[in-house]
C-alpha cells in the first residue's frame, strides 16, 4: 500500500485544530504519514501539536518561526516520504473516506493527480457545493483540468485550491514544485497549475464532497489588506504567462478574466476608504482585461453589468 503524506499547516486556529486533526487521524485509508507544521502560532495549536504526536505514531509536529502559509507548506513538501500527498488547512475537517477515495482514483485510473468535491461550512452547517457542468468522472487530460479551474462558475466543485486533491509525489519532487513565498494569497492555484503544466498530466474527478472547507471571517480571502488582496493580482498575471508558453495559450483569457474579477474587488475596498488612486489603478486594470471578462462571463450579464458600473465611479 502506497504511503500517502497529509501536510497541514497550522497557525493560530486553536478553536478549530482539534476537529482537523481528528478527521484526518481517521481517515479510512491505512498508510498515513500526518505532517503539521506549527508555523509559529500564538495560541494553544502548540500544545496541541505536541499532545497529538505523542499519542499518535503517524504525526509528526515540526515547530517554526512565522514565515508564512507558503513557507510552512513548503516545510511540510521537504519533510514528507510519501507516494502521494495531500493538504488539509488547519480550520477545514475532512471526511473520513478522503484519501481512500482519492488514492483509488488515481490507481484505478493511472493519473498524477485526482480532485473531489466539496462542502462551503460556516458555523451553522455545511452545504454542499455543485458543479453547473459535468465533469467526465473517467480521465480528465491536462487542458480539462485547467479549464476546470479557472471556469469557475460552471466547476464551483472543482477550483485552484490544493486541499481537495492528491498529487503524484513523483511529479512534485521530479520538477522541484514549490509554493511561491512571496505570495501571501492564491499561492495554492499556483502550484496546483504548476503542477498540470510541469507534467501535463491526466487526472480523475469525484462528484462527491468529501471536505469541509470552512470560512472564517478572518480568512485571508476576507481581508481588506491591500498588500495581500494585490497578491493575487500577481497570481493570476503569471498564470497567464505560464498559458502563453505553452500550448494552452487559447485559456489564457481565463486568466485575464479572472485578474479583471480581482481587480474589481480591490477597486470597491478603494471606494469604501476612498482611496481614489487605487480606484484609478484598479479601473484601467479593469479596462485592459474587459473583453476577456465579458468573454468569461456571458451567461452572467449582472456580473458585467457590476463592472460597467465601477468603470463609472
């Protein structure tokens, strides 16, 4: 039985560690390797940590500094001996069946990597997300996956994210796959793209939510930093660029599409605090990409309709 490395890094998510902890201990799946980093929390997750490995022989807890979610995940990447790897975030929980349901598609059908769906959960509940489109539940090829991605309204089960996937080791180690440490948000659609493009690789979807991905309001995606929310403007620059040097050049508008969308959004902090500089910057971003917003979203006029709107502020 392959051995599969579970990287979950952890900062400050006291309230919400031990339930990851214990939905990835019992997982259904035998040959478990459980990485945590502790990337230098302020809080018990210490404690914690520390209380789980001495209890638990698959755990293995390496403490560290604050350098960074990607800088933890990659600790986590040069400490692993798995065959395949998986992420959890250290406030998600995962169900019990995850990684045997992973691991069996990727061996029944010979891919690098598989993707399943999943729940949005809040403190009410969860709720399950669904995709507007199929997705072949056989092999999806490499141009698929990424189209998969990046449509995000048609594949909402689907997504950049890394938590909801397992990777081919081999491929990681292989093209010296990394998680960008300048990048404070979006850092997951980077390698997970990386990780398609390096290997132009096959993989398998589930049609089955088998993780909860909570939200918190503190969460990255929710912050109004300017510095971190313009990370993912730089994100979604390079994955345009990686497109364009490869024969997936034609996706690329996707990408565009998507740093219109994020600039938008950067564009309404910039009308809450009046910043009418950033506004300016983010309205000619807006601009240069609108044809390939337009283009992604035909069959949501309200959505072009909010960025004719902000044009006008």
């Amino acid at each position: 039985m392959h051995r599969i490395s579970v990287i979950i890094p952890v900062y400050n998510v006291e309230a919400q560690l031990i339930k990851c902890l214990d939905s990835v201990i019992n997982q259904t799946y035998g040959n478990l390797e459980i990485i945590i980093i502790n990337d230098g929390s302020t809080d018990g997750c210490g404690e914690i940590c520390n209380k789980y490995t001495n209890k638990n022989k698959k755990i293995h807890v390496i403490h560290q500094q604050n350098k960074g979610l990607s800088a933890a995940l990659n600790t986590g990447l040069d400490h692993c001996s798995g065959d395949y790897i998986g992420f959890v975030d250290s406030d998600d929980w995962t169900e019990a069946i995850l990684y045997e349901k992973l691991y069996q598609r990727i061996i029944s059908k010979s891919v690098d990597i598989s993707v399943c769906s999943f729940y949005i959960a809040n403190d009410i509940g969860s709720s399950e997300v669904s995709n507007a489109v199929q997705i072949p539940l056989d092999k999806i090829c490499a141009e698929d996956i990424i189209r998969c991605s990046l449509e995000r309204d048609s594949y909402k089960g689907f997504c950049g994210y890394v938590w909801n996937k397992l990777f081919a080791a081999k491929v990681i180690k292989e093209k010296r796959l990394r998680f960008d440490e300048d990048i404070k948000y979006g850092m997951d659609t980077l390698f997970f793209l990386s990780f398609v493009l390096a290997s132009e690789c096959d993989g398998s979807y589930i049609n089955q939510p088998l993780y909860h991905y909570y939200q918190r309001d503190t969460a990255i995606s929710k912050s109004t930093n300017y510095d971190i929310k313009l990370d993912i403007l730089k994100v979604y620059k390079r994955v345009e660029s990686m497109l364009n040097n490869t024969a997936y050049e034609h996706l690329a508008y996707l990408a565009r599409g998507f740093y219109c969308y994020h600039a938008s959004i950067i564009a309404e902090i910039a009308i809450r605090i009046n910043d009418a500089e950033m506004l300016k910057h983010m309205k000619d971003a807006m601009s240069a990409h609108l044809d390939d917003y337009i283009a992604t979203n035909t069959k949501s006029p309200q959505k072009i309709e909010r960025i004719y709107e902000l044009l006008t502020k």
